[in-house]
C-alpha cells in the first residue's frame, strides 16, 4: 500500500494524466467537427448557396489547424469575396500569409479580391508575388494581365 507523499505524487500524476488525455480527446473531437464542417461547407458553396456556406466555413476555420484551417480560410475568403465582402476576405488571407508568405492559392485570392474591389496596385502587388512563387501559374499569368 502506498502511504504519505508518494500516495499524494501517485495521485497527482494520475490526475494530471487524465486531464492530459481529456484535452486530447478534445482536441481530436474538435478537428474531427471541423472536417466535417469544411464537407458541409464545400457542398453548400458547390451549390452556389455561398450565404448559407459562410458561417459554417467560419465554424470549420474556427475548428480547424494547420494547412487545413488555411484551405478552409482561403475558400471562405473567396466566397466572402464574391458577396462584396471584401475587408473580410482580405484580412482572412492576410491571416493566411502571416502564416504561410508562400501560399500561392492565398496570394491569388487575395490579388483577385484586391482587383474585384477596385485596389488595382494592391491586385497587380499580390499577382506578382504569385508569380514570382511559380512564374507558370496560368491563373496567375491571366489575372495579371487583367488588371493591367
């Protein structure tokens, strides 16, 4: 039987264990949501249904980590972009680019929001540095040369 202080270390390691898996499991919980919400979300936005895919792509990026929470931005960027909701998306993709400077989808994104909502230096800006990422980018070579 354990007896005195090794009782009370043996109990506060099975504690601390214990609340160490709680927090696993919840973190697994959440990623597995925002999966779940991002499928959700892709299908309203494949059925042009973009105001109704907006809160639960923010559900999903909320949930989400890693290159699948910049995915899941960058995608409701676009759609946010296509309401005319452009400070959004753009902050949405700078968040993006802090994380990531080398995220081409993002760059494009935000070049094309950027061109759509009239700040034509900021488009052209953001379309070269796409290309300057990968100068065979054809969405990139084409939105480039429609701003200009």
């Amino acid at each position: 039987m354990i007896t005195g202080p090794l009782k009370i270390g043996f109990v506060a390691a099975l504690v601390l264990s214990f609340a160490f898996f709680l927090c696993l499991n919840q973190a697994a919980e959440a990623a597995a949501n925002g999966s779940l919400l991002l499928t959700e979300a892709r299908e309203l936005k494949a059925k042009r249904r973009f105001r109704e895919a907006i809160p639960v792509y923010s559900s999903a990026v909320d949930s989400l980590d890693g290159p699948e929470k910049d995915e899941a931005a960058v995608e409701l960027a676009s759609i946010l972009a296509v309401e005319k909701r452009y400070k959004e998306a753009v902050s949405l993709l700078l968040n993006v680019l802090e994380r990531n400077p080398s995220d081409i989808e993002a760059r494009k994104t935000l070049a094309r929001t950027f061109g759509w909502a009239g700040e034509y230096d900021e488009s052209i800006n953001e379309y070269e540095k796409a290309l300057a990422l990968n100068p065979e980018d054809p969405e990139a070579q084409t939105g480039l040369g429609r701003v200009l």
